[in-house]
C-alpha cells in the first residue's frame, strides 16, 4: 500500500518467524502536508499499515490488519529528523491460519513504536 511511496526499503535481514528492515520515510509524500504542515509527523495508522506492507513484501503475498491487539506510540517519528528507522518484525500463525505480527520501529537507541496486530491473508 504505501511501499515505494511513502517509504522505501533500504535492507532487511529475515529467518522463518522474523526480519529487521531498515527503511527509509519519504518526506515529500502527500500524507505529510496535512500531518502536520511545516512540521511532518508520521501518523500513527501508517506505521502500523508500514508493518503490514514489511509483512506482506517478506511473505510475498497481500495481507490486510484485522485486529490491532496492542499499540504503543513511545516518540513521535518526524520525517525530517529521522528519516531512516528500523522496523524489527515477529510473527505466528494461529490455529485460524492468521498471523499475529509484533515489532518495535526503532532508530538507534530510540523507540518509536511498539506493535501486535493480527494480519490476514
């Protein structure tokens, strides 16, 4: 949904049930002039649709969100001032063939987010 428009993978790392993948956020996307102008702030529901589109880019198939179960905004992710974050990924599939994704978006040693959702395929 917004890879390569409002970010791009620069590199991932991936084993079976997990992947770091560091990305980098296009300040320049539309979204950005109306949140906020002047002063670009990631919304909350686009780092958490970036981890699914991470999800679905890593198992090559289309996922969607169908429960966000926990989701903590630690620091605001500013564009301009990070450009570049890390996006560290889990996962499992449940008895209904669902997976419930968690993460951390990160840069360094500050936390951004904090992240369990379930995705579906």
């Amino acid at each position: 949904m917004f890879k390569d428009s409002l970010f791009s993978i620069l590199s991932e790392e991936k084993s079976d049930s997990q992947a770091t993948l560091r990305i980098r956020l296009n300040a320049n996307h539309p979204i950005y002039t109306g949140h906020f102008p002047g002063d670009a702030i990631t919304p909350g529901v686009c780092i958490v649709q970036i981890a699914v589109d991470l999800f679905s880019h890593l198992r090559g198939n289309d996922y969607r969100l169908v429960a966000a179960k926990n989701v903590k905004f630690i620091n605001i992710i500013k564009p301009n001032e990070y450009p570049e974050v890390n996006y560290q990924l889990s996962w499992d599939k449940n008895e209904a063939g669902d997976y419930t994704l968690k993460g951390v978006v990160a840069y360094e040693d500050k936390t951004f987010t904090k992240i369990s959702v379930t995705v579906t395929a």
